[in-house]
C-alpha cells in the first residue's frame, strides 16, 4: 500500500486532505427450497474509494484497477470534481478526520468458508426437511448467506487501519395453509439471525430445533383467531423491538436526515438539533446505545469508513435525548458529538451517517414479571410489515406471531397482530425493560438510504420490553 501513498502523496499538493478505503470481499449464498438445493451463488468483489478534501469541499471517486495507474487516475477525477464542484458547496468545515494506526480483528471463530460445502448443505436439508414436517406447509425455504471480508484504511494524516470481519446470515421460513388461510412464519422475521460470527457460531444457532418450532408455529397460525382490535399493554419479543428500534429511534437519530440531506428519498426527522440534551424521547427505562463494541453484533468494527475510532456512547440515557448518530462531516457541519457511524456499503458509495449497532439497554425485570404486570395484553414476536412517515414519526407494525396475556398468563394464539403508535408517545408508554435473560443480539442486512442507494448491515440488540396502553389492531 505504501506505493499506492506515494502516488497520491505526489500529487496531493492538489488537496488538503485524502483517504482510500480498500475493500476485499467474498459472499456465498446457499439455499434449499421444498426439498430442492438452488443455485449456489458465490461473489468477490473488490474497489477503492478515493476521498479527496480542499477548502472545505469533499469528492470522491472510485474505482476497481487497483494498479498504481488506477489508483492516481481515481484519485485525479476526485481533484477534478473539486475543480469543477468548487462554487456550488453547500457549506465549508475544517478537515475533521484523524490519525489511527491499527488492527482490527477481534473475532477469533472459524471462518465459515472453512466448512466443506456439503456439511453446509445437509445441515440446510435437515433444516428443510422439519420445515416440510406438516401437510399443511405448502412453502419452505432454508438458506445461509456467508460474507467474509477485509478492509485497509489510509490517509494524509498517517492512518493506517485493517479490519477484518466475518458475517453469518441464516434464514428460515414455512408457509402454511388452510382452505382461504396462510400463514407464515420464519427465523426473527427480516433474517434477524444473522450476526458477526464464523463456523461456531453458525452451529450454535441449533436452526433444525427452530425450523421444527416455526414450522409448528406456522400450522398452529391457521386455526388461531384474529387480533382483536383495542387498546392493551403490549410485550414485545427482541426479534420485534430490532424493528421498533429500527425505524422509531436509529433513523430519526441519523444526523444527515436531521440536516436535510435524505429529504429527496428516505425522508427527515421528526427530531431537530435543538432537542438534544433536554428532549423527553421516552420514559425513564429506556436508554439507547451506539454500540459497536460486541464482538458478535452484526454491525460490529473498531472504525468507521472515514477512519474514525468507535466507542459506545447512549443516545438516549433515562429516556432524555443525548446525542445524534452523526460522523465526523455532519459532526463539523453543526459542531456537535456524535459517533464513529459514517459508512458505505461498498467500495463503490460514498460514506454517509449511518446506524451501526443501536442497542436497548436491559434492565431488571424477568419476563415472568412483565407477564405478571399484564392484565389485558398481547405478546408479538416477528416482524412482518412496516410503515412509518417520512419523519420517522407515526407508524404502524405488523407481526408474524401474537399471543393474548389476560390476567398475567399467556393465553390463545392470534393471527395477523399489529400495532400503531407515535414515536415519542409510544416509548414513554415503556412500562417494563427485560433483563439480561431476555436479551438478545440481532440484526438486519437490508438497511436502505442514500442516492445512490445504500443497503447495508445493522445491528440491534434488545431485551423483551413491554409498553402500556398501545392501539393494537388486526389484519382482517
């Protein structure tokens, strides 16, 4: 790579500052429906990005000829974009980036393109084949996503960063029916499995025990009633507060959107920089973290794609509003604190604010005593639709699986269960917050944002929470 620096170093009299980010990767999908092993998909991909700063003005460009030519040919188009882009900047910062020297390998499992192929495959029958258990299945699909990859970070300043990360993607699902009834039920809803991780963590996951259980949960959906449509107390399972999480708190916390530069296609906030450090986001239990530190959470690293250390830091702490998911640009552009979350999700797209691992804390409560605390409620698990306005405040879920809660006991199976809310009110209705018991890591890889689109990998870690006096209706 030193010679790569030494191309730019000659010529970077033309800017303030550059970076390049170096990408490395493979990705194998292996899937097997109705019995069937589909087509096996294995990629490699490989680029760089180019960041090029002068007076306050960023460009970029990328490019997949790693010779030293293609390497000062990307970096001189950026040069060039500054030239040519130099009177429309929008606003002016100081360079805000830093200087790190270091590894990033924290994760010493097996990586899982070490297992032979076809032990991958009968372990997806065996899954397959319990999700096939029932006549009533008319549908099952059971599939591993594997990514492994490496990056090199370098800049002007003298960084030099390698980070290396291994992801595992599982998912399963049944689908079910019964004369006008289908159901379907899958592994978390939206792959929400998948985690940081190598061949250990793989088989730590027992998928065929809880292929045998979703496709039972599936044939059990066709003979349960409707959700009934009222107001009651809610308990939600962590593979359903990923999505809350999600969409009610990272993206309304994502900085760019509260400066306006996601309004033309993912939207604004209805958050604004004048609430941070005195808003009431919600009740007292909830308190939100930035979180990149856990080894196995999806969206794990030691630095962002701008080169910028990570570090835990609360978003939310006893429900006041702390700080905003904003990288070091957006941080220069208000001159406020935010975190290491400025991300691409390839070698080919720009960095932007992005949520990385955003955790809910857990609390005290076992979820025997949430029950306990319920008289008239609902237990949702799975997320199986969603919608929410372009501020990221009102919305409406909808789950794979519900169950009524009357008089502190689990009671009889519902179908088609959703719930509606607005942001702010919804997380100060927070009446219980599980313990470590009922914590979960999980995770999601189809975050969508930025033009050019974006869809990266999130992490969000949650215990069973439950919420009083929330609008729950049902699908039919």
């Amino acid at each position: 790579m030193s010679n790569y620096s030494d191309i730019i170093n000659n010529c970077s009299k033309k800017v303030d500052f550059w970076s390049i980010n170096i990408l490395d990767e493979k990705s194998e999908e292996i899937s097997v429906r109705k019995g069937l092993l589909q087509p096996i998909s294995v990629n490699f991909d490989k680029g760089a990005m180019i960041t090029a700063m002068k007076s306050g003005l960023i460009a970029y460009a990328a490019t997949q000829d790693l010779s030293q030519n293609g390497i000062k040919k990307a970096f001189l188009q950026a040069c060039e974009y500054l030239e040519k882009f130099s009177s429309y900047a929008l606003f002016n910062i100081k360079n805000p980036f830093e200087k790190f020297n270091d590894n990033y390998f924290p994760f010493k499992q097996t990586p899982i393109s070490q297992m032979d192929i076809s032990k991958k495959i009968e372990i997806l029958m065996s899954c397959d084949k319990a999700l096939c258990s029932s006549d009533r299945i008319i549908d099952c699909e059971s599939s591993l996503w594997s990514i492994e990859n490496e990056t090199e970070y370098y800049n002007s300043l003298g960084s030099n960063i390698t980070q290396k990360h291994q992801y595992i993607i599982p998912s399963l699902s049944a689908t079910a029916n019964k004369d006008s009834i289908t159901q379907i039920r899958t592994l978390g809803g939206m792959r929400a499995y998948c985690q940081k991780g190598g061949i250990e963590s793989f088989l730590s996951l027992h998928l065929e025990d809880k292929a045998h259980n979703i496709a039972k949960e599936a044939v059990d959906l066709l003979t349960a009633i409707n959700c009934p449509n009222k107001k009651m107390d809610i308990l939600i399972d962590p593979d359903q507060m990923m999505l809350q999480i999600h969409e009610s708190i990272g993206h309304p916390l994502e900085l760019d959107r509260i400066l306006g530069d996601e309004r033309n296609y993912a939207g604004t906030s209805f958050v604004t920089l004048d609430m941070f450090g005195s808003y009431q986001y919600g009740s007292e239990l909830l308190n939100i973290t930035f979180d990149p530190t856990i080894n196995s959470e999806f969206a794990s690293y030691g630095y962002d794609d701008e080169g910028t250390k990570a570090n835990k830091e609360f978003l939310i702490k006893d429900g006041k509003l702390i700080r905003p998911l904003g990288g070091a640009i957006s941080q220069a552009r208000c001159g406020m604190n935010g975190v290491a979350n400025s991300r691409s999700s390839s070698w080919n797209r720009p960095p932007i604010d992005r949520m990385a691992n955003i955790n809910l804390e857990y609390g005290n409560s076992t979820f025997a005593e949430m029950l306990q605390n319920i008289k008239d409620g609902i237990y949702l698990k799975s997320n199986v639709s969603w919608s929410i306005d372009d501020s990221r405040n009102k919305f409406q879920f909808g789950c794979e699986w519900g169950q009524l809660i009357e008089n502190g006991k689990l009671t009889k199976i519902v179908r088609n269960p959703n719930y509606r809310g607005i942001s702010s009110e919804f997380w100060r209705n927070l009446k219980m917050v599980g313990n470590k018991d009922t914590f979960m890591v999980m995770g999601t890889p189809f975050c969508g944002k930025g033009e050019p689109n974006q869809v990266i990998k999130v992490g969000h870690a949650s215990p069973v929470c439950l919420f009083a006096n929330i609008d729950v209706f049902g699908g039919e």
